[in-house]
C-alpha cells in the first residue's frame, strides 16, 4: 500500500510540475457587433434599421495571433453584408491594458458598392503583439468607422 501512495504522489508532483511549466493555451474567440447607420432611401425618405452586424474571429495562443477574420453579415447569419456599402476596407486595431491604440492594421480599401455581397477580411498572418490588452476588429465605411468589435488578450 505505501508503494502505490508513494508512486501516486511521485505521478501527481510529475502532473503538477508539467501543468506549471506549461506555456499559454491556445485559444479563440468570435464575436459580434452592430454595424451602425444602415440606412437606405426609399421615395425620397431616409430609412434606418439594425439589420447587420460585424463579426470577428481571434485564434492564437498567449500574446501571439495566429489568424483573425471579420466579416459584415445580415443578421440572420448569411453570408451577406445586409445593405449597401461603398468604399469599405476592415482594420486590425490593438491596444494595451490602459486602452492605448499602438498599431493598427489597415485592410484593403474596396472601391466598389457591394450591395447584399459578402464583406470580410481573412488574416493567417502571425502576429505577436507588444502588450496585453484587445485585438479589434473596425469595419469602416468611405472613411467613417461604422463598428467596432474587440477581444480582450489577457494572461
């Protein structure tokens, strides 16, 4: 009996000092948020309605982004982007614990109008940021940030 507790402490101390050696997990996270301002006119009225909204998706592991996507969708989850929008590009923004923007990664400015088109950014590029603090997703329109939608990267 002594030599199976001592063998199952000599496994639990071995299971104890992998467990903290260990590095950071790997992780992801998705999210959502409204997309503010789709507005359409209609026989010379302006309508405005929340039907879209911008996801964003962060896989990587301690301070290190692995891939990131964002897309803007129809709120039923299709893959539309739920209104007309012209002149469109997504943007990777990070800041530290105190809310500090240090970069930003622009996307491509789409010229066109993409009307109930898919919109998205897919991103494999590996990424280890300076600080911990948020990975952003910013959707904006002919200059304008029309969402936001952020992960925190914590410890």
């Amino acid at each position: 009996m002594r030599r199976v507790v001592r063998r199952l402490h000599v496994v639990l101390a071995a299971v104890a000092l992998v467990a903290t050696a260990a590095g950071p997990a790997a992780a992801s996270a998705v999210g959502y948020a409204k997309v503010v301002g789709f507005c359409q006119d209609f026989r010379g009225t302006t309508l405005c309605a929340p039907v879209t909204t911008l996801g964003h998706f962060v896989q990587g592991r301690g301070r290190t982004i692995t891939r990131q996507e964002a897309s803007v969708q129809d709120i039923a989850g299709g893959d539309s982007a739920g209104g007309r929008w012209c002149h469109w590009r997504i943007d990777w923004r990070y800041t530290d614990i105190e809310g500090r923007t240090y970069r930003v990664s622009k996307g491509p400015v789409h010229r066109r109008c993409d009307w109930l088109g898919s919109i998205g950014r897919v991103d494999r590029t590996k990424r280890t940021l300076k600080h911990y603090g948020k990975a952003c997703a910013d959707f904006h329109v002919a200059g304008e940030r029309r969402a936001s939608q952020c992960h925190y990267i914590t410890k």
